[in-house]
C-alpha cells in the first residue's frame, strides 16, 4: 500500500500521471483541483479495469480539456507575488552589499548594473504575474531553444544597460545590507507560512499533510536565501 497522498491508484501509470499533473499545474489548477482529478481518474481506471491512457487518451490533452472546466488561476495571489519579489530584492541586494559591509567599504557598481537589476526585478514582476504561462511556455522549448532564450534575455538586458550614461554609482554598505536582510528575511518568512502555490502540495481527497513534504517545501523556500548567504560569503572572502 502507498503512502503517497497523491498516488494516483494501480490503474493509472506513473508517467502518465505526472505529465498530467504537471499540465494541469501550468494551466493554474491548484492542488486540492489537481488531487480531486487524479482521484476520478484513478476511481474510473479502477471501475473499468483498463489503464489511464486507454480511457482518457494522452494526458496533455486531457488535463487541458479538465482545467477548462476547472476555476484556475494563472497567476499568484498578490501576498505570494509581493513575497517573491520582497525576497528576491533582499538576495539581489545581500549579494552586492554584504562583502562590502563586511571590508567596511561603501558599495560601488556602474549605472548599467543598477539598470540590469532594476530591470531584473521587473522581469520577476511579469514572471509572477503570469508564472502557469511562463513555466509552460519554458518547459515547452527544447535545450538549444531555451539557450537562445536565455541568450536574448541577456543581450537586451546588456543593451538596455548600454543606453544609459555610464558612471559610477556609489551607496554606503551599512544601510544597504540591513535593508536587504531585512528584505530577505520578511520575504522568506512570508513565503514559508502564507497558504498560496508554494505550499499547495498534490493530494487525494481527504489526505493528509506529510512530514517530509513539509519539510520538502520548506526547504525550496529557504534555498535561495541560504544559497545568496553563502555567496555573499565566499565574495568577502575574496582580496579587495
């Protein structure tokens, strides 16, 4: 017996499941829509004697037609969006202030990198505005399309820098790193107990939270923060 509150039944295959979970996670549905779905279709298989596939057709396709008939949203709520770019300021900002506040010197990077982050951060804006439409889209491209993207992103970020009169701009280190861990630690904590897609786990009717899905979640929140730390450190570890 599973104990895997999301486990689909032994009628449905594994791989058609998680591709059908997956589409109806990019299309918006939430958790609960997506365990009550993966339960109907786990009943069904189990009622008919036949597989997934045989009764429902390729699971793509079949998860598109569900979400149609499902309330879903495209985007995150504005508490979860406000967390996520609350916390990627304060990593954004860790990482440029902390090593030198930590050498006790001021922070001083050109106009154009100020612009790439500003432009950053309202790329992240857009991103969670409609984050189902950008997963789908990204998880959608082959490797050498997705490196093409990723290519043109940076070459207009570098362009846009370009435009602007270069010179350098210079911040005191002190306030800018007690603004970004502040910024870092509110946007981390909003994340770890708000109630949105973060922590919106896969499971069947009437199952319970786990422990290690949990600390599962817990862990991807507290990642980036962690990973920004470390990197910060190793920076001011660095000969000025």
């Amino acid at each position: 017996m599973t104990t895997d509150p999301a486990a689909p039944g032994p009628h449905v295959d594994r791989s058609w499941a998680d591709r059908f979970v997956v589409e109806l996670r990019l299309q918006g549905a939430t958790g609960e829509q997506i365990g009550d779905a993966l339960g109907e279709v786990g009943d069904h298989c189990a009622d008919a004697g036949h597989d997934a596939h045989s009764e429902f057709g390729e699971p793509v396709q079949y998860a598109r037609e569900v979400a149609a008939a499902l309330r879903t949203s495209s985007g995150l709520g504005a508490r979860d969006a406000v967390a996520v770019l609350t916390q990627t300021a304060g990593v954004m900002g860790a990482v440029w202030a902390l090593p030198a506040w930590l050498h006790d010197d001021p922070v001083t990077a050109s106009r154009g990198a100020v612009t790439i982050a500003a432009l950053t951060l309202l790329l992240a804006a857009a991103v969670c505005a409609r984050p189902a439409s950008t997963v789908g889209v990204l998880a959608r491209l082959r490797w050498w399309q997705a490196g093409l993207l990723g290519a043109a992103v940076a070459g207009l970020l570098a362009a846009a820098a370009a435009v602007v009169a270069d010179g350098p701009v210079t911040i005191p280190s002190a306030p800018l790193a007690a603004t970004s861990v502040t910024l870092l630690t509110v946007g981390t904590v909003a994340l770890l107990t708000t109630g949105g897609p973060l922590h919106d786990p896969v499971r069947r009717p009437g199952a319970t939270h786990t422990r290690r899905r949990r600390l599962v979640g817990v862990a991807s929140v507290a990642a980036l923060p962690l990973v920004a730390l470390l990197v910060a450190g190793l920076l001011a570890l660095l000969p000025r």
